[in-house]
C-alpha cells in the first residue's frame, strides 16, 4: 500500500488558529482511493522529522504560503534526503512553481486531491502536475479530523485568546468548516483574483451532515466558517438555517461577509440559527482607498453593516489595511476614526502586504516597490518591509501601523459589549485617583491613560 504523509510546516504557533482543513480534504480523498496517509502538523507542535522516520511514507506532500516557503523548502529538503518523493502544493508552489521545483520532485498547481491520486496511479516521479478544479463538492469526504490533533485545535480560544473567533466563550470546543472554493469577487490584494476556477460551494445537506458529525463526535459547541464569502449566496445561507433549527442542533457560529451581503432578513435568520459573528474585510475609512482595492463596497456600507449587526444582537468584527496604493495620512486617519467611531467588536489591523500572482504584487513590481533582498519570511502582515504608499518610507508606515493597531487593540481588549458602553466609557472623564478605586481585571487606570493617548 502507498503511504502519504500530508505536512503543515510552521514553527509559530500563533498561525495555528484552524485544523489544516486543506490537508485534511486531500487525505480523506486519499484514504478513500485505498491510501494509507499521516497529517503532520508542524504548527502543532508536532516534530516533522521524527514522524517521518516513524511513518516510513513513500510520497511526502507539503503545503505551502509564501510567509512560510522558506521554511517549507527545508523541510522538502529532509523528505529529500531520507528519499521520500517530494511533492509541494499550495498557493505559493502554485504561482512560482519554476522556484518551487527547485526545491522539490513535484510540483502540484492547482486543487491538489485529484493531483495527488493522479501522481500515485500514474507512477509520476518529476515536474508539474495539475488537474481540472473539482466541480462537485458533495463528491469529496468530509476533512480527515481524525488525522488531526483536534484537541489542539479545539481549545484555539483558550491558546490564543485575541483571534478573530471573538464570539467563542472560554473552556469552549470550536472547530472549522471550509464548506466553498473560491471567490466571485475582485479585490487586488487577494490570491482568489488569480485562480480560474470558479466559486463553488458544498449544499446545505452536505454542510449540515459534517456539522452534525463534528457535534457527535468531537462535542463541538462553536464553529466558524472560514471561507471568504459564506453570505454571498443567501438561499443556500438561509437553507443552511433552515436546517440548523428544523433538526435542533445547539451550535453558535460566526463566519466572513462583505458589507454588502447582509440585510435585515438575512441576520434575522442566521442569528436565530446560532450566529453570533460577523468578520467583515472593512479596509479602510476613506472612499478612494476602497476604490483603489476593487472592494466594490462603500465606507457608508461599511457603518450601515455595523449597526445592522448590533442591530440583531450579532457582534460586527473586521478588518483593515494600512500601507496600500497612494494611501495618505489623511486616509489613514480616515481609517483610525473609523475605528474610533464603530462600534466593532476587535478590529485586526494589518500591513498591506502583496503576494506573487494578486494584482497588487504586479502593481508593486510595475512601480519598484519590491526590494531586490525581500525574503518571503517578511511578507507577514504585521511587518513592514514594502510600502506601497508612495507617500511613506517603511519606517514612516510602521510606525502609522503601530498607532493605528494600538487603537484596534485598546478596543478590542476592552471590548464594546452594553455593559462596557453603559459603564466604562463614562470614566474616561474621571481622575484617575476615583478611577484607580474601581475594581477591574483589566486595569482600567492603564487602559485610560491609553484611551486618553490616543484620543479614542
């Protein structure tokens, strides 16, 4: 029997927020063909290169983002040398599969299940494989979370407490769903504006089959929904719902929107339906930005969503760029009041980063804005290491970053639920002597003074 082992490489374990779903379609898939297949999860703490030698796999397939390529390349480089066919797939191998082949037998472009059984059946040993997009989704297994470390993963909350999965009470299991492919959407920063196959998703029997059976089997209370646009087909959202109260299932869950996806019978169902998040791409405050990032949005969308949310006792999350094409001060301060003004509940502020294939890494390279010495270990999105604003040197927009994070972050560890509103927000007017009497956990008096700063 051919033996696979499937490697999520990374050695931060801050990235480990969801279960390697991609990974786990790729093995449930194999496992199905009659192949024996190992999930090492690097960023789970788990050591690569022991299980390796333990496993014995005749083909090692690693998945790789840009941030962690590097990374990734050394470890094809171990599968290499214990003499294990070396196949690298992802979004990175798949742009800049010349520099992925350099480093590896195979190079997968492309959704990798039927890539990966055609590459065993077909006896491939070298170069580029790829295969049609899967058209019918039902047709695949559920992800493999039994080749998981799921108890790492179900207690992300409790690992990492400020991550976008806001709505999740402590001690609580949560998992994630990836229930579509792709993106029918246009923004220049992201890898879906790249890909030729179009959005497809599974039905809402296929969702409600693999959330009854993450209840049943790991106890799950929480899910989210990680693909981009769970809201953009709304008959299939409210059919989802529809379920989800027709067979009692008590789960919350929250998942990713653009502004313009909701309306009032929208968030009526699903907050009958458990949920209880919304994580919108709000980007920017200012009108031009929004327009130069093919959003398709407005910044007006952007409030009128946040309110809708509050409206229906949903907790309205997003997040916002800092550093993109022909951004001024006056943009970034149109984003800090946005912030200020909002009442969004954990605001991820992140570095306008691009990546090989998106509009905006050509744009980049069109107006030299990429370094000749840029490693990809850089391309992280809380690091400044290519501005993309003309206006700014990078020192100048980190340090723009890094104010506008903080504001993010006050509001985000203080949290703007009723009882911060009706309590809270009137002390920033006290002296701080009275406000040091009163009994906080998260040490008001310091939490003031930083208000007080940064004038929010």
């Amino acid at each position: 029997m051919t033996k696979v082992a499937l490697i999520n490489p990374g050695n931060n374990p801050k990235f480990a927020i969801e279960e390697p779903l991609g990974l786990g379609f790729i093995a449930s898939y194999l496992e199905l063909n009659g192949i024996k297949v190992k999930i090492i999860d690097e960023l789970a703490g788990q050591d690569v290169e022991g299980l390796l030698r333990e496993f014995s796999p005749d083909i090692a397939g690693i998945t790789i983002t840009t941030p962690l390529a590097n990374h990734a390349y050394k470890i094809a480089g171990i599968c290499k040398d214990m003499g294990i066919l070396t196949v690298l797939g992802g979004v990175h191998p798949h742009i800049l599969a010349e520099e992925a082949q350099r480093h590896a037998d195979i190079v997968v472009q492309g959704e990798g299940e039927p890539a990966m059984l055609k590459i065993i059946r077909e006896g491939i040993t070298s170069g580029i494989v790829s295969c049609e997009y899967i058209k019918d989704l039902d047709a695949m297994p559920h992800p493999a979370r039994h080749l998981m470390d799921m108890d790492f993963y179900m207690y992300t909350k409790d690992r990492l407490p400020y991550t976008y999965l806001y709505f999740v009470p402590a001690k609580t299991r949560v998992a994630a769903m990836l229930t579509g492919r792709g993106c029918p959407h246009r923004c220049i920063f992201c890898h879906n504006s790249w890909r030729s196959s179009p959005y497809r998703f599974n039905s809402p029997e296929r969702v409600i089959a693999e959330i009854e059976e993450l209840v049943k089997v790991y106890g799950i209370k929480a899910l989210f929904f990680i693909e981009d646009t769970l809201f953009v087909n709304k008959p299939r959202l409210l059919r989802i719902c529809e379920l989800i109260r027709d067979r009692g299932i008590k789960i919350i869950w929250g998942g990713n929107a653009r502004v313009n996806e909701i309306d009032k019978d929208t968030l009526k169902a699903v907050k009958e339906a458990g949920c209880r998040q919304i994580t919108f791409g709000f980007e920017s405050g200012s009108q031009k930005i929004l327009d130069i990032l093919k959003k398709d949005t407005t910044v007006r969308q952007n409030k009128e969503a946040v309110g809708l949310c509050r409206k229906f006792g949903i907790i309205p999350q997003g997040t916002f760029m800092i550093g993109n094409p022909s951004e001024t001060k006056a943009d970034i301060i149109a984003t800090q009041q946005f912030i200020r003004e909002n009442n969004i509940e954990g605001a991820g502020v992140c570095v306008t980063t691009p990546y090989p294939g998106t509009e905006l890494w050509d744009w980049c390279q069109k107006n030299k804005r990429i370094p000749e010495n840029l490693s990809w270990d850089d391309l992280l999105f809380d690091k400044v290491v290519i501005s993309c604003s003309e206006e700014f040197s990078c020192s100048e927009l980190a340090d723009l970053y890094r104010q506008t994070a903080d504001i993010a972050d006050l509001k985000w560890r203080i949290g703007f639920s009723e009882v911060s509103r009706t309590y809270l927000l009137p002390l920033w007017k006290l002296p701080l002597r009275l406000v040091k009497a009163v009994r906080h956990p998260a040490h008001l008096s310091g939490f003031i003074r930083q208000m007080r700063k940064l004038k929010i």
